[in-house]
C-alpha cells in the first residue's frame, strides 16, 4: 500500500481551509490546516509534510517569511504560496527563495487539486533525487514588470529560478515587449547585482565597429583607433552583458562571443594580449533563431550555448487583461514627471485600449499614453484622446480603385517648399533625409536591417546615411 501523503493548509481564511481541505482530503493524501504562520511552522517540524500551501497574508510573520524558515528547516521543502493580489517582486521573490509556484487565490477553485497533483508528484521525484537547493535571498533595487495575467506570472517564475545561477539565458519574444526590462530584472536578483549592468544592440552598431564595441581595441588597430579602447566585456567583469538583436550579429563576432562562453578570454581588436573576464550573457531576438542556424547565418554551437534557459515574452495582445494596469502604471510614471496628477482612463477608452491589438506591444502602449497626456485637455481620457495605432497617413491613402491621392502630397510638398524659401538656411533635401533616417530608426527601435527596409534602402546605404548625419550633428555642435 503506497504511504499516504500530507498536505498543510496555512491561511488566514477559515472558509477558504475547509473549502480545500473537502477539495484535497483522500485515502491517499491527508490535510492539515493552521490559521497562523508561527502554528503553520510549529506543524511543518512536527508533521514534515510533503506539500504546503501558505498565504502571502498570515501572522504573526508573512507567508514569505514563512517559505524562508520551512526552506531553513527542511531545504528540500516544496511550499506554493497563494495570494489575492501578487506582485511582480512577491511573485520573483518567492520563486528566487525556493518556492514551487505561486499561485493567485482566484485561480485556485479551478486548478488546485491539479496543482497540489503536480506538486506532490514533484515531492517524491524531490526525495529521490535531492533535486532542489536552498536559496539565499538578498535585498536589492528592483526594475519593475508590471504584469497580473497568467503568461506574466510565468515570466516572473523564470526570472526568479534562474536569477540565482549564472546560466546563459536567451529572451525572445516581439519588438518592444519588454525583452531588456527582464534581462535587468534577472540581474537585479542576481549574485551580480552589486556589479555592472550593460546593454548592447547588436543591430544598432556597424558590423565593423561591433567586435570593437564589444572586446575593445588597441591603439592603432584601425584607421582611427587613436588610442586604447576598453571593451564591453572589460567593463562588464563579474556584471551581465546584456546582447540585444543577437540575431544580427555577424559571423566573425559570433566567434568570438563562442570563446568567451567556452574559455572566458579574448583579446582586444588588434592586440595579442589574452584578456580574462567573468561575464554573464543574457541576450535577446525577436528573429527565430533556430532558422538562422539552418541558413547558415548564426553559428549552432554558439546558439546551443546561449538557449541554456529560455524566456519567451507574451506580446501584449495576448495578455489583454494587463492593459489596465500597464496604462495606469504608465500614467503614474507620466504624472510623477510632470509633477501633477495622474490622468484617468474613462470606462470607454480602456474597453477601446483593451480590444487593440497593440503591434508595437509595451512599447507602443507607452507611446499612445505618452502623446494622449501631451494633447488631452482634460483630466479623464476618452476614446476620441487615445490615438491607437500609426494611422496611414494622407499622402500614402490610397482610394477604392487602388489609386494613390496625390492631392495631400502635393500640399505637404508645398509647405516644405514654403518653408525652405522662408528659411534659406534650410537645406531641404538633407534635412528631409536626415529626418526620414533617424525617424525610422526611431521607430523600429534602432534595428538597421528593419530601418532601412522601411526605407526602401539597403543596408549599407542606411549606414552611410547615419554615419553622414552623425556627422552633421557633430558639426553643428
């Protein structure tokens, strides 16, 4: 006969332990239940049970600190918190100390007997294998996600499990999801948060100037190395580097990353000296990587190295029910700027913000919310204030037939023409360039490959355009 297993219930909520000690209670699984934190812990020693459940809110010490204790106790311990409003840090906290899951209390009645199964068949692969090891929880500043649906929840579970270790992570998911916001929140609750932190777009940086950028160069190494150069992984020793856009970097500097990886060394561009670094990557693609390995454009060896763990961002039309609370954060934020306070959203323009399927995902929710405060002249949002999505302009408008109106081009081209003879130090054609060239970087978050087919341009073209323009602004300076 298989040994019967046992479950503790900690909660503050009498109605809600008889509910789930009927729910849970069998032949096989006995349920013990406790009100208090200090008699939930007082059991836990005695009875040594398989599985707890405990609530965020207990007394006379919390629920985390409860985890924290039994963890102490018993490091092999499996307890799954519950709570009615969990929070971006509660819920990262808890699953960096060593919690099984977290669970919001109103997701419970629908799955708790499926959780608890999951849980305790983990229980006994835990006792055969000694799987799990306790975690040290060490206060430190928080970046903060803001998120309530399940697919965040899941984001927030991954960045606490793997915070603690110094794996390669790979975040994926679409443009202005949030890919760089988790990649400082792994390094905020990691060993290294004491250390640098820094960010690098792979696709924002020329080709030839990206292994400089990265390892450094010596000087003289190329035409304009006046002097010595310290890289970024010099300056990021025993931090994370975070490497966005990995997708578009070039072979030659995708060597290179592979040696750091597998020796933790390299060697400044044009130098013989052997460098050592600690250095823990974490990078990011919205490409689909497995295919550019199939092409030939991304090395697998590399690609096998970096997919150690994985965290895939749900795009925000996927996780609607996070809109509210993305905006009012946002509105906040606007607010706290701008030293007044915050604009409502009126029931209509959230149901309208809601519905949207928001392509530029956060980011474009930031944007929307950004220019709405700018125009509104009121202190509540309606849905004629928000302006969603990026409307077609009139001069790209096409009619029923399929053809162009070209009559607001044409009066669009004469205000420019206007405004060149009004201003004689205007010089148009470079100043439409340059405004066209960094716009669509602006846009497409300074992706070069995106911008310039945006543009209807090659690549190398865009370049020359940012490195002509960069240079202007340097002039006029």
């Amino acid at each position: 006969m298989a040994k019967q297993q046992t479950i503790l219930l900690v909660d503050r909520d009498t109605d809600f332990l008889e509910w789930a000690q009927h729910q849970l209670q069998s032949n096989q699984t006995r349920v013990l239940i406790e009100t208090s934190s200090d008699a939930g812990y007082k059991t836990f020693c005695l009875e040594d049970p398989e599985l707890v459940f405990a609530e965020m809110n207990l007394h006379p010490f919390t629920g985390m600190e409860l985890l924290a204790r039994i963890r102490k106790h018993s490091p092999n311990a499996l307890v799954i918190l519950t709570s009615a409003f969990g929070t971006t840090q509660s819920v990262i906290e808890a699953m960096k100390m060593g919690a099984f899951d977290f669970v919001r209390k109103e997701q419970l009645p629908f799955n708790l007997k499926v959780v608890a199964d999951a849980a305790l068949q983990a229980a006994a692969e835990v006792k055969a294998a000694n799987a799990f090891k306790p975690q040290l929880t060490v206060e430190q500043h928080r970046d903060e996600i803001v998120g309530r649906s399940e697919a965040m929840q899941q984001v927030f579970k991954m960045i606490g499990r793997v915070a603690g270790s110094d794996a390669a992570v790979m975040i994926t998911g679409e443009s202005g999801s949030g890919k760089e916001l988790v990649a400082c929140a792994i390094h905020s609750y990691s060993a290294r948060s004491n250390k640098s932190f820094l960010a690098i777009n792979c696709a924002a940086i020329p080709d030839n100037l990206l292994e400089s950028e990265l390892f450094g160069h010596e000087k003289g190494a190329f035409t304009g190395a006046h002097s010595q150069r310290v890289g970024r992984f010099e300056q990021c020793n025993k931090g994370t580097l975070f490497l966005d856009e990995i997708g578009e970097m070039p072979l030659q500097v995708q060597s290179k990353i592979l040696r750091v990886l597998q020796e933790g060394e390299f060697s400044r561009v044009g130098g013989n000296e052997t460098l050592k670094t600690d250095v823990r990557i974490v990078c990011a693609t919205n490409k689909n990587l497995e295919e550019e390995v199939s092409k030939r454009t991304f090395r697998e060896d590399l690609f096998y190295r970096l997919n150690v763990v994985r965290i895939q961002i749900p795009p925000l039309r996927k996780r609607a029910e996070d809109v509210k609370l993305l905006a009012e954060y946002f509105l906040q934020k606007i607010a706290n700027h701008k030293h007044a306070p915050p604009l409502k959203l009126s029931e209509e323009a959230l149901r309208v913000m809601e519905a949207y399927p928001w392509p530029g995902n956060v980011r474009e929710l930031e944007n929307t919310l950004q220019r709405a405060a700018v125009m509104s002249t009121a202190d509540i949002l309606l849905p004629k204030d928000i302006p969603l999505g990026a409307e077609e302009p009139e001069i790209l408008r096409k009619s029923e037939q399929g053809d162009i109106n070209l009559m607001p081009l044409e009066r669009a081209i004469e205000v420019l023409f206007q405004a060149a003879s009004q201003d004689t130090a205007l010089p148009l054609l470079p100043w439409i360039e340059r405004e066209f060239t960094l716009r669509a970087m602006q846009k497409t978050g300074d992706n070069q490959v995106r911008a310039a087919k945006l543009l209807g341009i090659t690549r190398a073209t865009l370049r020359k355009r940012l490195d002509r323009n960069s240079g202007s602004e340097e002039d006029e300076e």
